[in-house]
C-alpha cells in the first residue's frame, strides 16, 4: 500500500497500527500494511466499524496482508467480552471475503477476478493488462519478472 495511505491509516486508527514501522524482528506490522492501495476503502472501513464496537486498550493490528488473493487482518488484543470478540471476528471476515471483489491494485468492484501462476491477486481487466504490458516491456529489456499475469 502507497506510504501516504498507510500513513492515513495510522492517524485515523492510531490504537489498530500502534506497531506500524515498528521493528520488524518484534511485529510484522513493521513492515507496514502488505496489500495494495486498492484495499484502503476497505481497510478504513473495517478499522471503523471495530472501533465502533470499542474493543478495548490493547486491541491492536499484528499484520495486514494479501494472502492468497484475498485480504488477511490479523490481530491481538480482543476485549473479553465474547459477543464483542464474535463481532468483531465477523467484520474482520465479511472484510477478508469482500476483498476478493475488489481490484487490490485500484480498488474498483468491476471486472475482478483472481488472477496469476506464482502470486495471485485480485485484479480488475484493466490492471491485468496494465500488469501483462508492463511485464512484457521488462522482458524486451532484458529483465524478467519470476511470474506472468494469465486471467483464468
């Protein structure tokens, strides 16, 4: 994700990405949110709607990635009341399963689908091609990527 928006994040959120920039060898979070800009909508919202359930001082973000094509939000601090640790589980799931319709790279709900041989994504058909252009301009240069973008 671009630095300014994980910045955002962090200002909006400063209790879910206490350990953004943090040191890497103590919390994943230090290397900052592992998505692509394109989940930042997403990424605020969720952020939001758990902090309107107010969980609590130690709640906290331990890593925000793509895995697998799809959003993955870690996290450690749960408040000990099981109906607010069920919700919040559920907003963090709906997220994970929404990201899967959303291009991770520009964040529009058109023409999405899980994409790539080595590392899949989730991509709109602009993006795939925008990717496809870029790989085969790396190729005539002499530089090869480890991986080709095919739509399945």
């Amino acid at each position: 994700m671009r630095k300014d928006l994980q910045e955002k994040l962090e200002q909006d959120f400063p209790q879910i990405f206490v350990d953004m920039d943090g040191d890497e060898m103590k919390t994943c979070m230090g290397r900052g949110i592992e998505t692509g800009s394109g989940w930042y909508d997403l990424i605020h919202k969720l952020c939001s709607d758990i902090m309107a359930l107010k969980p609590g001082k130690k709640f906290k973000a331990e890593q925000v990635k793509e895995k697998f094509a799809g959003l993955r939000f870690y996290c450690s601090g749960y408040p000990k009341n099981a109906t607010k640790q069920r919700q919040i589980n559920q907003l963090i799931n709906a997220a994970e399963d929404e990201s899967t319709k959303i291009c991770e790279n520009c964040g529009t709900r058109s023409e999405v689908s899980v994409v790539g041989t080595y590392w899949i994504q989730t991509l709109c058909r602009p993006c795939v091609e925008r990717k496809s252009t870029e790989k085969e301009t790396q190729n005539e240069l002499g530089n090869p990527s480890h991986s080709a973008v095919k739509t399945k």
